[in-house]
C-alpha cells in the first residue's frame, strides 16, 4: 500500500508513526506550511491507494477521490482489536472535560480504557501503544468529517454553538457535521443535549436527549443527579458550576453504555479531577486566586467560565480572532468582572466589538506577558484571575496547551519573584 500524507501535524505525525510501526515505509508527506515538504497542491493521487488528510484540510478543497480518502482516526480504527470498544465525544464546548470524565469513571470501575483523539494524544499514538479494552475518543467536527468505516458503541454530542464558520456556512451546516457521526453509532446508544439547533433535522428516535435542566433525564433534586438504575450525590463532585454538572451527566451515561453502572456511585464522582487548561485553579495566593482556561478559544466557553464564578474577576482575553459574535460575553463580563485585559492580535478588534456594552475597566496589550503584569498588579484579596481567552492561540502559540503552561509559568515565577506563596 502506498500512501499520501497531506499535512504533518499532530494528527500527520501520529498517522505516519503508526503506518511504519506496522512495516509500511512508503508513506509520502505533503505539507503547506513546512518548506521541506512538497505542497498539498502537487499531490498526483493517481501514484497511491489511499490519501490520509489532517483534520485541517478539506478534502473537496483538494479535489481527492473520494474511494482514496482515509484520516488518521480510521488508521487508528483499522489497527485496534476487534473487540475493543470505542466510546465518541463531540460537541462544541465540553467536549475534552466529558472525555476525562469518561475515562476517569471506567478506571475507577476498573476497565482498561484510555482517552485520545483531539484532546491531545493522537488516537493512532495510543494503537501503538498497545491493546486497551476501551479507547474514549474526543473527535472535532473536521475528523467526523472525514469518517467512513469508523463504529462507536456510545457517543454523546454535548453542545453545538457557533464555531468554525470560516469552513462552514452557517450553524446548521456545522451542526450537521457533528450529527453525521450517528451514523457510526450502535443503536440507541447515543446522547445529545436537547436543543433548540437541533429542531430542524430528522433525528432518530432511539438518540437520547439530555435535558439541560436536568428535570427529564435525567433528574438532579436535592443534589442527587438520579439516572434511574445510578445515582450520585454531587454535593463531593470537585468541578464547579452547572455546566460540569451536564458534563458528569453525559459522561456517566457514555460508562454506563460500555462498562454498566448500577445503584450509588458517589465515590467514583466525589474522586473526579478537572482537565488541565479547563477553568484550571493552579495557584492561589494572598487571597487571589488563578485560574488558567486556554482551552477557551470561541467566546460560548469564555461565557461557560464566567458564569461559574461568582465575582471580582479579572479576565485576560484574546488570541487570534474567530468568525464570531463576542457581543453575548457582555451580558457575564457586566455581572463578575471587575476589569477586562485584552490580549494579543484580536485586543484591538475585541475592544471594538465590546464598546458599549459595559462599564467594566478595560485595558488593551499587546502580548499575554502584559496582560499577566496588569492582572498581578490588580489584583487584590478576593479576586479571580482568569485567563479565558475566547480566541484561538495561534497569534502567538502553537496550541491552547502551550499557552496554558506558558501563562501558568508566567504567574509562578511573578509570584515567587514577588515572594509570595503559591
């Protein structure tokens, strides 16, 4: 088999690691944005059986026929054991916190699961890494794109909101992508949130609805979020605000579906930990405390933060700029945020966007070094710092990852520089 690899990120690399793992040397790289490669657009795809394509590219862009195309997910897919079970997580927000959940909840029953996918270990890193029993697979609306053979035996969409509209028209295109993984899901064991986005498409009935109220399904009272055959008391439950509630309710429902959950399981949720870069509390000290939310990169999950915090917060925003309206995150910043910093490429153009909806201080930097400065110099006993950018990271990181750890480290060493615990 002779196959083309067009682009060599983190899905590209993976991909190509797990073709050479399995003896298939000829696997040619084609990259846009590495001078050592040749372009995308110089692929002949007549030379070779299948092309691979990143998360990144649209195929229809490329002209690929379509019997050629493949990705690193079905690479992956192809190269598991036939009994391993594969549980899918998609969704706008939350996604990366309900593949966590997911896959803390089966270790602590015991299975042998692992997670991957777009939260950050590659899935075709983990194929080669050996045979689990269960693999909890965060998938973006690009890799649902690209899937053909790929079987799930639970999968959950936990939100769609707008997102990513420079590559689909409009909301209910992008809501479309992610509703076209059902097709790869066991009967009845899928699970959405019950929104209104969803009204206009012909959904099967056997998709479960979670009920964003929680008064359906299933039913939270007196602190007891109640599934019928499991329960559990969340008053233990260490992530805070209503929305990790959801994502506990999604996640216990995709264990159940692969691994069976029966009566109280409060332990096993009182034990839960929040996903590093997700409304991560790193650092307190003098009464301060920091919060580091880089995975924030559209403004919904800059609201989603905000409105589990109560108030005086300092909020660092910025990045590079979606296709998006950032006018919501008014209505949040006006009720809890004391003053607003805005960061990098998008400052000037979020300030713009944002004028006139609030009283709230706000000041515009250049750089997440300047934001850290004037939130450390702010703030006061009480406070939150929060970064929750709202925007993408590649104004001047590779990913939301290393910007989390960068602005983590940036505090750490301010703080102890200034000689204050941390």
């Amino acid at each position: 088999m002779k196959y083309a690899l067009l682009g060599y990120g983190v899905s590209g690399r993976g991909a190509e690691k797990l073709l050479k793992s399995r003896d298939i040397s000829q696997v040619d790289i084609y990259d846009d944005t590495i001078k050592s490669y040749p372009s995308v657009s110089s692929c002949n795809f007549d030379k070779y059986d299948k092309v691979i394509v990143s998360p990144g590219i649209a195929p229809d862009k490329v002209n690929i026929p379509a019997n050629k195309v493949t990705s690193e997910v079905e690479i992956a897919y192809e190269n598991l054991p036939s009994e391993a079970k594969i549980v899918g997580v998609t969704g706008t927000n939350g996604k990366s916190t309900i593949t966590y959940l997911t896959w803390q909840i089966l270790q602590q029953m015991g299975a042998d699961a692992v997670y991957c996918g777009n939260i950050g270990r590659t899935f075709s890193k983990v194929a080669i890494e050996g045979d689990y029993d269960i693999y909890v697979v965060e998938l973006s609306s690009y890799q649902i794109d690209l899937l053909k053979n790929f079987r799930m035996d639970a999968f959950c969409i936990c939100n769609v909101t707008p997102d990513h509209l420079d590559r689909y028209r409009d909301i209910k295109n992008y809501a479309a992508s992610k509703l076209a993984a059902l097709k790869f899901v066991k009967a009845k064991r899928s699970y959405l949130l019950d929104s209104p986005v969803f009204e206009n498409f012909n959904i099967s009935k056997s998709v479960n609805f979670i009920d964003p109220e929680m008064k359906k399904f299933p039913v939270i009272k007196n602190d007891i979020l109640d599934f019928g055959r499991f329960y559990a008391d969340t008053r233990s439950y260490p992530l805070s605000g209503w929305h990790n509630l959801l994502n506990l309710a999604f996640a216990m429902c995709l264990a159940d579906e692969v691994y069976g959950l029966q009566g109280d399981v409060s332990a096993i949720v009182s034990s839960l930990q929040s996903l590093e870069h997700r409304c991560e509390k790193f650092a307190e000290s003098k009464g301060v405390q920091y919060i580091n939310d880089s995975k924030s990169t559209n403004p919904e999950s800059t609201i989603t933060a905000l409105n589990a915090l109560s108030g005086n917060v300092i909020l660092l925003m910025g990045g590079r700029i979606k296709n998006a309206d950032y006018s919501e995150t008014a209505k949040p910043i006006n009720k809890v945020v004391k003053k607003l910093v805005l960061f990098g490429e998008a400052a000037d153009s979020l300030n713009r966007q944002l004028e006139g909806y609030f009283d709230v201080e706000t000041l515009v930097c250049t750089s997440i070094d300047e934001a850290v400065d004037i939130a450390l110099l702010s703030a006061k006993s009480g406070d939150t710092v929060l970064l929750s950018p709202g925007c993408s990271s590649f104004d001047s990181f590779h990913n939301f990852e290393e910007r989390g750890k960068y602005f983590k480290n940036r505090v750490n060493e301010k703080l102890k520089r200034c000689g204050l615990n941390v």
